[in-house]
C-alpha cells in the first residue's frame, strides 16, 4: 500500500510537468512570433538563424516533456491503484484529479 505522502509527491511531479510542457509550448509560440517579425523587418541573417536556432531548440524539448509526463502518469495511475485503502485522504482525491485532468 503507498502512503499518502507517496501519492502527493506524485501528484505534485505529473502537476510541475504538464506546467512545464505549457510553458515551453507558449514559448515556442511567442519564438514564432519573434521569428516572423525579425523575417517581415528583414533583420539580419544572423539575428534570424539565432532566433531560428532558439526555436528549434525549444521544440526538441517538447517531446521529451510529454514523454515524462507520460511515465509519471502512468506511474501515479499504479500508485492510485494500489491505494484504495487511501480513498478518502485528500492526497489521494488530489491524484486522482490530476489524473482527471491530465487525460
């Protein structure tokens, strides 16, 4: 059986990522936006390969982020199952939200 502070601290690492997968999300985005602006002004080539590179940088990430947030998801799922004794902690309630609104 897994202790509820097992449960919160998974709970707590699926919620960090998925935040950190926005984030690098909103940042590509706001990158897209600098690098159309920076081609419309006819900046530099060299301001533009950065730009390019910072881009592309950012979206290598991204799959890497889904891919962990993926192993924590399914490792909180097996933690959740095996904690039905927990079911009225808040620790557990709280895991089985944010597996709610993960998937």
């Amino acid at each position: 059986m897994a202790e509820p502070r097992q449960l919160k601290i998974r709970t707590a690492v699926v919620k960090r990522l998925v935040k950190e997968k926005q984030s690098y999300e909103k940042e590509a985005l706001q990158q897209e936006a600098k690098l159309q602006k920076l081609k419309d002004d006819g900046a530099d080539k060299y301001v533009v390969k950065n730009a390019i590179e910072c881009l592309e940088e950012t979206r290598i990430v991204l799959p890497d982020c889904q891919r962990r947030i993926t192993t924590a998801v399914e490792e909180l799922k097996a933690l959740v199952a095996a904690s039905e004794a927990l079911k009225d902690t808040d620790e557990y309630k709280a895991a089985v939200e944010q597996l709610e609104n993960v998937l």
